[in-house]
C-alpha cells in the first residue's frame, strides 16, 4: 500500500497495531477471533469528511456497507446525514420498527411478497419507506398482495447512470430506463396508478463513484479511468437536467438521489441531486484506498491469532478468507494491515481455516499474537460475526452487534 496518507502509512499501521494491542490485553478472558473491531475515531471524521465533501446536501447513509444497527445510528447522528438507503425490504421494515430511522429509501427493486403485505398493511411504514422501481411489473407485485390501494405506497424510479461512449455501456447493469422518453413514460404510469406515489428518482454513478482512480501500481489505468469518470460525470449532468426537467412537468420530487463514497464531491456539483448517497465512505475498505478526490482513512479491522510457526519468516493465522463480492481477482482479498509488512502468499491466499503470512513482521510474531486484516469491501465483513467490538483511543468501549447477531441475515 502506498504511504500517501497517515491513514495508510507504515507509522499509522504500527499506531493501530499498538491501540488495538493494547485494548485487547485489556480484555478478560481473551476474546473469541475473529474479533472485529471498529475504530469509532476514524469513524467519526469519515462521517464529517463525508458531509464535508457534500457540500451542504444530505448524506443518506447506505446501510448494505455498515450492517451494524448502533454505527447506522450512530451515523445518522452526524449533522448531515439523514435517512437510509436500504438493500432489502425486510431490512427497512426492522430498521422503520426499531425506530433507528423513519425516512428509508430501498436502492433496489423486491417482489418480496410478504414484506410487502407487511408494508401495504401498515400505514406508518408505507409512509416511511420507499420502494425502488423500474418496471411496471414490479408495481404489479406490489398490487398482488393487497386487496386495496386505501395505503398509498412510495415509489422511486431508478436510471440507468450508465456511460454511453462508442457503442459501449460502461457502468453499473442496473435499471433497463436510460433515455428521457423511457423515465417519463413510467413515471406517467405510477402517477396514474391508484395506490402509489412517485415522490424520488435514483441515480447511482458506480462507475465514478465505486472505481479507485489514483492506483500507484496503475498509473496509466488510472488515468484512463479518471478521464472516463469526467467523461461520464459530463454526459450524467446533461441527461439528468434533461430528464429533472420533463419529471417536473409530471410530478414534484421530493429526492433526485445519486452518487457514493467515491463520488460525494462531483455528485453534489450536480444541481439536479439532491442527496448522495454513500455507506462505505464510513469504514473505508481496502478497494476504497486508492481514489483522488479523499484519503483513505480505514476504520473496520479483524484481528486473527498466530496459530503456528512454519518456518521462522512465516507465520500461520487461523482462518479469515473473507473474499469480497464482485468480479473475482486480487482485489478481492483482505489485506494484511497491522502490523504492516505482511503479505499473502500467492499459492494459498486467505484461507477458510489458515491464512500463511510472509513478510518481515512475521519473525517477530509469536503464537497468540493477532494480525489486524482489512476487508476488500465494506459491510460484507460483518456478515462473518455476530458482534464488533467498538474502539476509542486505545480502549474498546462497547460491543454491539451485527445484523447477524440480531438474528437477522439479509
């Protein structure tokens, strides 16, 4: 990893080895591994860089990178961040009944039939949370279930962010609405349709917002994927004036949602946006290191023990392959954080049950000691514990659990 930040450099790492060291000696009896830890004070000025960033728009949290309910609060209790994006619809429904949020957007279609008769059947949740649409048939799911339309149901309509250059898509597959003819003609359908309301528009510019542009080992690449980001950016402001203006002549919005972590900044340049959305901005995973417009400054760790010695520069940790989603590579893998200086090896990678390590830490390592990982997205880490402990200073101050550990797996 380069050393162009303090949150990434050998000295940084070393600090985090020594606090997380610390905290963890403190614990009596020691605690089960993986032991998942997030580091409230990075946290905290991920949350204000991030507000910053918009520039005085909201930042609606996305919940699919976070899954801990007590760091989604504890976002959405920073001045400049309000309301949930949401991945599933039974996760808005927990998320509206616990109480933690009333203004939830869901960033994908469902045709989950009993989540919807729960929500058509409940009058305070139909008016807290939207439903994310894209096509006609998805409002006739939403119709199956219901045996009135006396609940009005929230919708948004979700456009294809897509850059269109020489014949090609680049970007996200997402929504098949693209052209300006296509978006109107089903937000005339929803507005003529008894039973739902059209109150949003979703905008999400993967391609921007999810791609690191500032990679040392790319220099070239990286060049080419910033002039496609301008180049995007360019093409996305103009449609979606185009687009804001004919909605507008059918319907008054209440959010044009758009952009992530990766694309706060020229996100929230667009006048036609309204909020950005962003989640892995808050706990910064290792695919979110290498990117020009932020420094990366990770807050989301596991920590697995030494287990065995195969030779005196190699050291063995007990599981921890936790591999990222998305198209497979490198990429993908945890990355051996703290203390800094180890590296997978390329015959075995991140293991299920062993994860060999070399490097020049690895000499200095004994058995019952922990190395400090870093997942490759963000979120996901989560699903593998049913708790995370929370970090201030060099003291863990709370453990709280994961979705998982609620008992729910969404």
């Amino acid at each position: 990893m380069g050393d162009r930040t303090a949150g990434d450099s050998h000295v940084a790492r070393n600090r985090l080895w020594a606090r997380l060291s610390a905290a963890v000696a403190e614990l009596d009896p020691p605690p089960a591994t993986p032991l998942m830890v997030v580091d409230l004070d990075a946290f905290d000025a991920n949350a204000a860089d991030l507000v910053a960033r918009a520039d005085g728009k909201p930042i609606r949290l996305a919940s699919k990178s976070v899954r801990v309910p007590a760091l989604i609060e504890r976002g959405l209790a920073t001045p400049g961040i309000h309301g949930v994006l949401s991945y599933t619809l039974r996760e808005a429904l927990w998320l509206e009944r616990q109480g933690i949020t009333d203004d939830v957007v869901i960033a994908y279609p469902t045709v989950d039939r009993v989540g919807l008769a729960e929500l058509v059947a409940s009058p305070s949740a139909a008016s807290r949370i939207t439903l994310m649409v894209d096509d006609v048939a998805q409002l006739d799911v939403v119709d199956s279930v219901r045996a009135s339309r006396a609940v009005t149901v929230r919708v948004a309509l979700d456009i294809d962010a897509g850059l269109r250059i020489g014949g090609q898509h680049v970007g996200p597959k997402r929504s098949p609405l693209y052209d300006a003819e296509d978006v109107v003609r089903l937000a005339r359908h929803v507005t003529e349709r008894p039973g739902f309301a059209m109150v949003g528009v979703m905008t999400y510019e993967g391609q921007v917002a999810g791609v690191p542009d500032d990679v040392p080992t790319q220099r070239a690449r990286s060049l080419v994927v910033r002039r496609l980001k301008a180049a995007s950016m360019s093409q996305l402001a103009e449609r979606r004036r185009v687009i804001a203006e004919r909605l507008g002549e059918l319907v008054e919005l209440e959010f044009w949602n758009a952009g992530g972590s990766g694309s706060v900044r020229a996100t929230s340049a667009d006048p036609s946006v309204t909020e950005i959305a962003a989640g892995s901005g808050l706990l910064v995973p290792g695919l979110f290191d290498h990117y020009q417009s932020f420094a990366p400054r990770p807050a989301a760790f596991y920590g697995l023990p030494v287990t065995r010695k195969p030779t005196a520069a190699m050291v063995t940790v007990h599981g921890g392959g936790f591999i990222a989603s998305g198209a497979t590579g490198a990429d993908r893998a945890p990355i051996p954080w703290a203390p800094p200086g180890l590296h997978l090896t390329s015959l075995e990678g991140a293991g299920e049950v062993q994860t060999p390590l070399t490097g020049h830490p690895a000499a200095l390592l004994r058995i019952g000691d922990l190395v400090w990982f870093r997942h490759a997205k963000s979120g996901e880490l989560f699903e593998h514990a049913s708790s995370v402990r929370l970090l201030a200073g060099e003291q863990f101050v709370d453990e709280v659990p994961t979705y998982r550990g609620c008992g729910h797996v969404w």
